[in-house]
C-alpha cells in the first residue's frame, strides 16, 4: 500500500477539491485533527478491494473453522452481551 500523506482537518476544508484530485489520481489521505489522524479517504477501488479481502478473510476462517464455532441465534447473542456489560 501507498504512504498516506496526512493533513489538517482545516487544510481539508479549505483544499477540498485538490485533495479529491489527489484522492481519484490514487492517493490515500489522512485527515488529521489536533495532530492524531482521525480519517482517511481512499480511492474507491481501494476500499473495495480491503472490503473484499476482509470478507474473503472471514469466510477463510468460517471455513477453517467450521463445526468448531458455536451456533449463535439472536437469543444467545443477546445473552452474551449482556454478560459482557455485568463483568
């Protein structure tokens, strides 16, 4: 992956326009606030592509997986929440 160039929040506001013709010639920006990144924009064929390689990864591991995972329904999901909000 490309390094991300960072900018201000402020700079974006005011340079929207470049940073989206930075953004679609495939440049990955980082939007900065009070000097801790807070965003980033991507070229949409980017996002795609790590949206496909997340699902491509669980469905690997559902696989690898398969038969040892709990079948969880709505009931038991509802339960383990509200386990994990009394510990």
């Amino acid at each position: 992956m490309a390094a991300t160039r960072d900018i201000p929040a402020s700079e974006l506001r005011t340079h929207l326009g470049a940073v989206l013709d930075a953004v679609r010639a495939g440049e990955t920006i980082g939007v900065t606030h009070r000097g801790a990144r807070i965003a980033r924009i991507v070229p949409e064929a980017d996002a795609a592509a790590r949206r496909q390689q997340a699902v491509d990864g669980i469905l690997a591991f559902r696989a690898e997986h398969a038969g040892r995972l709990p079948k969880l329904d709505a009931a038991a999901i509802k339960a383990l929440i509200e386990e994990g909000r009394r510990s």
